[in-house]
C-alpha cells in the first residue's frame, strides 16, 4: 500500500478561457473540479496505476468534505484528520489562445497544536500498513517547518521508504532526516547552494553530495529535458518524447508516483526512471490534473530514453 501526506489538500477549480485579459470580466469556457494538492495528484496517479493507496493530512469544512468524497470516487481510501475551518480552493486558469496558465493559490486552514499532535498518532498507526510513505506540497498556517522532518522520523523509525517532494524551505530544512528520495528541480538545487545558477556538472555533484548524505534517490527535474537520477545503481539521464502537452500540471506529481511505485515494487533503478519519465509524460497529454491514460503510459514507455552516466568529475 502507498500512503500518501497532503497536509494542505485543495479543491483544484480549471478554468478553460479564450484571450484571459486581467482586471476585467471573463468569461469561463468550461471547467473542472477535483480533490487538490500535490500528495493527491501522487495518490491518483498511482490508483489508476493499480495500486493500493490511501491519503492522509488535514482536512476542514465543506470543502474538505467534498475533497474527501472526490478522491474516494478516484479510487483512493481517504483517512483525513478533519480540523477546524474551511479547506482552501486553488484556480488554474487555461488560456486556450495563448496556451498558457495562471494559478491563484488559497493559503489553506490553520491547524492547532493539538490537532498536530492527534495527526502524529493517526499517521504512525497508517504507516504501519504501508510499504512506502509518500509526502507532498507545503503546509497550512500553524504547521512548524520541521514538521515534516518528525512524518519521515516515524516512516523510517518502522523501516518504510519515505519520499519527499517540496521546496524552499520545507525542502531544506528536512533534508537532515534523510528521506528516501527527493525531486528538486535545476532552479530549486541551485537554492540550496546559496547559488543563482548552476551548471550540469555542478548540479550533477550536488546531486552526488545529497545521495551520499544517505538519500536513496535524487532526482533532479529538467522539465522539457526530461531529468537527472543519482541511485545506487548509478547516475541516469532520462529524455523525454517532445510533444505538445495538454496540460503540464501535476507532471511533477506523477513523476512522485512513479517512484513510489518503483520503491513499493522494489524495482531496480533504471526501471524505477523509465516509469516514473513515462507516467509523467503521459499525465502531460490527460487534461485532468494528476491523471493518465493507460494506453499513453504503454506508448511513453517505448519513447523514454535512458541514458547511464559515469563522470569521474561529479
């Protein structure tokens, strides 16, 4: 089973226009509604895949009630620690003229002290059924930086791989709990260089630093370029088929589920690369966020090129 940690979970709106013109009123093609945030995009990915998954973090209000209702009706067992207040809604609006989107991004609920300390207990009892952990996105307002930190210490204190895909912050300051696999992207492991910018090989090294502080897989996201991979099996660079996307949201999220997948299956390092790339190419051709059609996933995979690098440099 994948467990899956979506601490700030939305109801994701797509608003589909023609020629968007900020400060006046637009009118909306069409659009859609689905149960939001990074852990939750993991969790359908990975359902439609075939996998056993439950969803777990906080939850609040009507809208937390719906996001439950809508990932249960993906496939996914929902286990949420309702809070007080109002889940948040975030709007991508798709501009079908320029192909280009803007997202609006609520904050989200505030969650208490003790609300902190009853989810504590909750996910350590869903851990124990897991066989990888799976922990997305920020945090609501009231949640300490090191939170995550704590959810991989209970992970691995019952030996179960445990992902971690965020940024800033929350990314740095939990690297110190070494978790099984992290998915920085050029821009996001310049940062925690203290650096603007950084080369191939500079970033390749840093990758290498990271993987021998203890972390099983980093993965390092070039968008169009596809990605770099620094595993026990070596160094990996994964290419991508170039074609025009339908919707680009979420493809990191599906590339999260792919390795989990790979962790949960024990799959070995080139085979975990390959599916990760194509699941997340694939879900670029679903306009559903954190979706895929299997027949697309069959096609990437042929396409994926994976290529096996050994710099004595890096």
């Amino acid at each position: 089973m994948i467990l899956t940690v979506t601490l700030n979970a939305a109801i994701d709106k797509r608003y589909v226009v023609e020629n968007f013109v900020p400060y006046t009123v637009g009118r909306v093609k069409e659009c859609t509604y689905s149960a939001g945030g990074k852990g939750l995009n993991v969790s359908r990915i990975a359902a439609i895949y075939g996998e056993e998954v439950v969803a777990t973090g906080f939850l609040g209000g009507h809208s937390g009630a719906y996001i439950a209702e809508a990932i249960e009706r993906d496939g996914v067992k929902s286990a949420f620690l309702f809070t007080q207040g109002e889940s948040r809604s975030c709007i991508n609006i798709y501009d079908e003229a320029t192909k280009k989107q803007t997202e609006l991004l609520e904050p989200g609920i505030t969650v208490t002290n003790e609300e902190l300390r009853l989810f504590l207990a909750h996910y350590e009892t869903l851990v124990k059924k897991a066989d990888v952990v799976s922990i997305s996105g920020s945090v609501p307002r009231g949640v300490p930086i090191q939170y995550y930190g704590e959810l991989i210490q209970l992970a691995k204190k019952q030996k179960k791989p445990v992902l971690l895909d965020t940024s800033g912050e929350l990314l740095e300051k939990n690297l110190k709990f070494i978790p099984d696999m992290i998915k920085p992207n050029d821009d996001e492991i310049a940062m925690l260089t203290g650096q603007e910018h950084l080369s191939e090989e500079e970033i390749l090294k840093e990758a290498m630093t990271l993987y021998h502080s203890g972390i099983t897989y980093v993965v390092i996201s070039l968008g169009k370029k596809g990605s770099l991979t620094v595993c026990k099996d070596g160094v990996f660079r994964a290419r991508v088929p170039q074609f025009k996307p339908v919707n680009t949201v979420g493809c990191g999220d599906a590339m999260t589920a792919g390795y989990a997948i790979g962790l949960a299956h024990n799959m070995s390092g080139i085979e975990t690369v390959r599916l990760a790339s194509a699941i997340s190419s694939a879900s670029s051709m679903c306009a559903g966020t954190g979706m895929f059609e299997k027949k697309e996933l069959g096609t990437m995979m042929g396409q994926i090129e994976i290529e096996k690098i050994w710099n004595n440099k890096v």
